[in-house]
C-alpha cells in the first residue's frame, strides 16, 4: 500500500525531509504533503546566514556534537548518519547548487542566496511532495491513521512529521505551534526562551553602546547574575543602539536567565582579552613613561579602536587627561573600564529576535536513532520543535538535515 506521509510545517526541516524521502526513496511509491501555515514556505530559510544560507559547517566531526550544548549526546547518531560532508553532497549533486567554505569552516552556496537555497529545494521536490500553504494544522487526532486538522479541512496521514519551528523569529511562522501541537498528543515541552539572540542593555548602557554602533571588536564577555559569574566566552562583539550583538554575545544570549528581574544581572567586557590585567597596566605604564605629552585617549587607542578608546577614556574620566600626571587611580579606572566594563540589562533576551528557541519537546520523549516520538509511535519530531540549539556557524540548519535524514530513513524501511 501506497504510504501517505504528512509533514506540518513547509520549513528548513520539513522540505529537506521531502527532499530525503525523494532522494532515498528508490521509486517507492510514496505520497508526501506539506501542510504550510503561510503563503510561502521556507521564510526562515530565506532569511539565514544574513540572506546568504549557512548551510553547514565543516568542523571536525569528532567536536560537531560539542557545538549543541546539552543536546550533544541526543543529535550525535543523527549526525554521525548524515554529517556535513552529506549535505554538502545532497546540496551539490542533488539540489544541484555550488558551495564554498568560508572562514570557521562555514558552508554558503557559491550564488550567495537563500532564496535561491529554498527555491532549488522547491524545484527538486516538486513533482514528488505536495505543498499546501495558507493551510494551518491547529490539531492531530489519532484513529487508525493521523488526522492533521485544518480549516480547509481534515488531511489523513500513515506517517506524520512534526516540523512547525520554534517560537523564535515568530514573524516568519514559527510561533510555538509545534509545542501545542505535541503537548496535546501528550509530550512534555522544556520550557522555551530566546538562543543567538541580541541583548538590551539598561537605559545608562545603551546610551554608551548607541554611540559606538556599528563597531566590532574581539572581546572577552562573563555573564553575572545573583553575584556569581554564570560563563564566559571569547569572540566579536558589535555595539548597537539597543546593546550588543555579534557571535560572541548572541551565542552567550541562551545563559541569560529568562526572568533576570532582582537578579543584578550584567555582562563584563574585556575589550583586550589577549592581555591579563597587570600586563595592560605595565604596558600602559610603559606608554606614559614614554609619551608624557600624548593624550591617554591616543594610547589606548594602541590597545582598541579609536572610536572605543575616546568612549572607555570617558567613562574613565580620562577624556581629557594626558599621560603626564596620570595617576595610580587613573590607571586603576581606565583598567576597569577596559577590562571589566559593565553593561547592565535591560531584560531577558526576547525570541521575537531571536534565531532559535532553547527548549522545546523533550529529548527524553523522542528516539535519537530515528527521531520518532516514544510515547505516540509514527509521529516524528524535528528541527526547532525539538529542545536542541546549536551554536551559530550552520549547525542548525546541518541539525535539520541530519534529523530529516533520520525520519526519511526510517519511514522507507517501513
Ligand atoms: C535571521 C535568522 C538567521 C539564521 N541563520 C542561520 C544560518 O545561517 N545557519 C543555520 O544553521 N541556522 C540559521 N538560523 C536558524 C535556522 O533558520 C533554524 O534553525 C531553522 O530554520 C529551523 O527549521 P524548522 O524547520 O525547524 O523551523 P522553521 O524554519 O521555523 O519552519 C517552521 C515552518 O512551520 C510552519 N508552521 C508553523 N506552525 C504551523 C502550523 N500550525 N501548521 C502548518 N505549518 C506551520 C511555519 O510557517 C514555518 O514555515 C537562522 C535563523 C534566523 C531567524
């Protein structure tokens, strides 16, 4: 009998799921349809890697799981199955578009395009997936079969796959859809919060980080609440009228407590992560002994860009001080405003700018070895629903694809 696969939700996993059961599906004759809640599928996709598609990335295999935070043991057999070197295979050979590696080891298509991403994917399903979109599933009941609801009506499925996104990014469809969806079919739900997502610095923080917008620079950041440093990470940071972005800080955004009310909580700059301390201080020593008549502005901008030194100087209460006659409390404040510069929050990171969602269907209700659900069997459950967030660098969408290659094979073996 012809097996009739339904797949909720037309995004980065729900098409690669179509486009695995295409690729590995030997004739079998197999009727698969996407149920698309909007207009168009794959808006996410569109908008990833800034419009360019970072598709995946081609770290060592032996750190890839380390790159999914506590989900590491669950995504590993999905990964070690279909890696990256797959996808770029599938997206070559296949989908038929070049790629290239850039710095980090992170994969693009050679045309730059995310839309072209989507539509190549669109283009090599059509024929064999139907796309319904403007057809929203606002529920599944389970007979002899799955019946997806919509208002258009109700869709009858042999095998169902759950990819409805997270919460994160809500304007391009994913709004929490899938969470409601499984809990109703029985499945506990992590609670959510924001992950690679930008941070709101308090009022007196903003006005400092507003007025060096658009700069970017390495820097080391330590996240503190309740009087306790919670992590640390190393990377570029990018100041922004709001607070801060950039890698290193958007891959801190999922440490952020998600009610950061009462807890003091701040983030630490270094902005010359490479130097300890005392060796900023006897090196700048050094400078003032040398260069008595120059501005400290004009030698901390040795250590930083220009632009950060006149506003670290100004913090500092050092703009208009020169080296001759700077003093040990000078010192000591222009090295706390260099290397331990506060920057308050505003609040907790917010999903509507976040690029994925922490949390989601629980691991621990889910088969790793072929992402179906364990408590209602021939539901999968992929991408975004499921509580796995990867670091930035293409391993959530390489998350996606390794999962959807998991189902597909699974439901052809059936
Ligand atoms: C700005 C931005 C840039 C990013 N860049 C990258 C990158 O370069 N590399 C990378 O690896 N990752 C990137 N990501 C993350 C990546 O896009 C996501 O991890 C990925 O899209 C998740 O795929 P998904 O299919 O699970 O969810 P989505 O892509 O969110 O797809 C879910 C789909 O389900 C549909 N849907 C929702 N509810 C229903 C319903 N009830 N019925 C029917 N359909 C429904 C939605 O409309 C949507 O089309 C980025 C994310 C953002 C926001």
């Amino acid at each position: 009998m012809k097996k009739r696969v339904g797949i909720i939700g037309g995004g980065a996993a729900g098409l690669f799921t179509a486009c695995l059961i295409k690729r590995f599906s030997n004739g079998e004759d197999i009727e698969v349809t996407i149920l698309e809640k909007s207009s168009a599928p794959g808006k996410k996709l569109t908008l990833t890697g800034h419009g360019r598609c970072n598709i995946t990335n081609r770290k060592d295999a032996s750190v890839l799981k380390d790159c999914y935070h506590e989900a590491g043991n669950f995504i590993y057999p999905a990964l070690k199955e279909f890696g990256p070197e797959d996808t770029i295979e599938l997206i070559e050979k296949h989908i038929g578009l070049k790629t290239k590696e850039e710095a980090n080891n992170r994969i693009f298509p050679v045309c730059d395009s995310a839309v072209r991403v989507r539509d190549a994917l669109l283009s090599y399903i059509s024929g064999s997936a139907n796309i319904l979109c403007d057809t929203k599933v606002t529920g599944i009941r389970i007979n002899d079969c799955f019946e997806a609801e919509t208002a258009k009506g109700t869709y009858s499925f042999d095998y169902l796959v759950l990819s409805c996104g997270g919460s994160s990014f809500p304007k391009t469809g994913s709004s929490g859809d899938s969470y409601r969806l499984a809990q109703n079919l029985g499945h506990t739900i992590v609670p959510v919060r924001a992950a690679l997502a930008p941070v709101n610095a308090d009022k007196d923080s903003a006005a400092f980080t507003k007025a060096l917008s658009g700069v970017s620079l390495t820097a080391g950041i330590s996240l503190y609440s309740e009087g306790k440093k919670v992590c640390y990470r190393e990377g570029e940071i990018l100041f922004a009228p709001f607070g801060l972005t950039g890698p290193a800080v958007m891959e801190m955004s999922r440490e952020i407590p998600s009610d950061i009310s009462g807890k003091g909580a701040y983030l630490e700059l270094d902005l010359i992560p490479s130097v300890k301390d005392e060796d900023f201080d006897r090196e700048f020593q050094d400078l003032i002994k040398e260069h008595a008549d120059t501005k400290i502005t004009n030698l901390l901008a040795r250590f930083v860009p220009a632009s950060v030194a006149s506003a670290v100087a100004e913090r500092a209460g050092a703009e208009d001080l020169y080296a001759q006659g700077f003093t040990r409390e000078n010192r000591r404040a222009l090295i706390r405003e260099t290397k331990h510069l506060r920057i308050g929050l505003e609040s907790a990171p917010v999903l509507e700018g976040a690029y994925v969602t922490r949390g989601g269907v629980s691991l621990k209700e889910v088969d790793r070895k072929t992402c179906m659900s364990k408590i209602v069997p021939g539901l999968y459950i992929i991408g975004e629903a499921l509580d796995i967030d990867g670091i930035s660098g293409g391993f959530n969408l390489q998350a996606c694809m390794s999962e959807a290659y998991l189902v597909s094979k699974d439901i052809l073996n059936r």
